[in-house]
C-alpha cells in the first residue's frame, strides 16, 4: 500500500519532531576547543585579543 502524500509530510514532520526535541536536550559543550577560537594563544589566532 502506497502512503499518499499528505501522510508522507505528517510522518516526515513528526520524524523533525523528534530530531529537534533530541538536539534541545543535549546540554552546551563546554570543551576547550569548542570554547575558544582556533590557535589560542599563538600568532596565528583569528582574535587579536588572544595572540600572544
């Protein structure tokens, strides 16, 4: 039997659901590397702030 497509678009719309619910539940990263900006602390950093 063949879902037509309004029964598609609900499943898909659900199946989002789902997925956005999941990612909101994960808690913030707090890694160093995902914190600071790349080459903390060399000359190479994007952020003059952070160059050394």
């Amino acid at each position: 039997m063949r879902k037509d497509s309004k029964e598609r678009r609900a499943a898909r719309k659900q199946i989002e659901m789902i997925m956005e619910a999941a990612v909101a539940k994960d808690p913030p990263v707090k890694t160093w590397s995902a914190t600071h900006p790349a080459y903390y602390g060399t000359v190479l950093c994007p952020d003059r702030r952070y160059r050394k």
